[in-house]
C-alpha cells in the first residue's frame, strides 16, 4: 500500500447532528443517551475505551481497556497495578479516555483524575469474572519481559491448581476510576465541519460550549 491508497481512505459523516441546546445538562446524561445508542448498534465490544496516560516525565501512552461501570463521578476500568498503566497512574494520576463508535460517527473524550476504587469494589467485581479469568490475573506479571507463550501458559497452570475452586483477589490487581473534569461529545459532519461539544467542570456546575472542528 502506498501513500496515496492511505490518503485516499476518506468518507463523509452526515448521520446525525449535536448543538449547545440539543445536549442534556448533565455530560453523564448524556453519555448514557449516546451509550444506549451504542448498545443498540452491534458492536463487538461497545464499552471499549482507549485509557491514555503519561509517566512523571510526560512521555504517553495509550491502550484499549473496557468500561466496567460509571458510579460515584467516575469511569471504573480495571487492570494490574504493577502494569504500565498502573506505573503511569502512580506516577502521574491525570489521564484520558476516548470512546469511538464509527457506526455512528461518533466519539467522546474524557480528561480527569484517576484514582484507585476501594478493595471491597475489586473484590466485588473480581468475584464475578470468569474462572479462568481470575486464574489469570494471577498468572500474569502484565506488561513484563517474557521469553515465549509457555512461561505464561506454565504459571496459569500453576495456579489453576493452587485455586481449583475459590480464587483470591490478587494484591497488584484492582480497579481505577477516572473522575471527569472535561467531557468533548463529537459527531461527524459533511466536509470535516464536525459538531463538537464541550463540558467543563466548575464550582457552579458544568459550562458547556461549541467547540470549532
């Protein structure tokens, strides 16, 4: 493929439109009308979300990772805190999550503060994952140098026959929320003149305005 059959990889939006008055009050209302919408258009993983997060020294970093729920202000996800991620999260607890659904020509950013939920939520939502899946949190040292697929698929065993029936919550593995200072709904439009809003917190509330493309 060369540079031109990129360049020509182009469509137009024109699906729906956005605007200051149409949107809820509320960002959270809103994100839930548009999540509805998701829901009811078939895709394969509708709460995948792009986390991006930057070390102390600034230097990013992004990843898909699935919204698990939205409670108490914020947006949970849950991973292994020793990971990059979590390494990034410790040292600089600011990030960004970015919802795109191209079906619908839509995508929502999220900028906020991250912090940690409490242990009993981890061990809450631990519980009811899958059984091999709770294994694997364990078997798993994510994100760390390793020499093939066996080492890992040797340390599932291992502990598949540590915890042949109850499986403990890891201590490095638990759940983040993201707590949203600013929220940016974007639809698309024809000829690149895309509706874009923003929603900024405040002591009063949240200021919403039109954002140009």
């Amino acid at each position: 493929m060369d540079d031109k059959e990129i360049q020509n990889l182009r469509r137009q939006y024109s699906k729906s439109t956005l605007s200051v008055s149409s949107v809820s009050k509320d960002p959270f209302k809103q994100f839930e009308k548009w999540f509805q919408d998701v829901l009811n258009s078939g895709f394969l993983e509708p709460n995948a979300m792009t986390l991006a997060t930057a070390s102390g020294t600034g230097k990013p970093s992004a990843r898909v990772v699935l919204l698990k729920g939205i409670h108490d202000g914020g947006f949970v996800f849950y991973t292994n805190y020793k990971s990059k991620k979590g390494k990034d999260i410790e040292e600089n607890p600011y990030g960004c999550l970015l919802f795109f659904w191209d079906k619908l020509e839509r995508q929502i950013r999220i900028e906020g503060k991250i912090e940690k939920v409490s242990q009993k939520e981890s061990e809450e939502y631990f519980d009811t994952r899958p059984y091999k899946s709770r294994v694997g949190a364990w078997a798993s040292k994510q994100s760390t140098v390793i020499e093939s697929r066996s080492v890992i698929v040797k340390e599932f065993l291992k502990y598949m026959m540590k915890f042949k029936t109850h499986v403990p919550l890891p201590d490095v593995w638990g759940g983040y929320s993201l707590k949203p200072e600013t929220f940016e709904f974007w639809q698309g439009r024809p000829n690149r003149l895309h509706d874009r809003v923003r929603y900024t917190k405040s002591k009063s509330g949240w200021k919403i305005e039109r954002l140009a493309p």
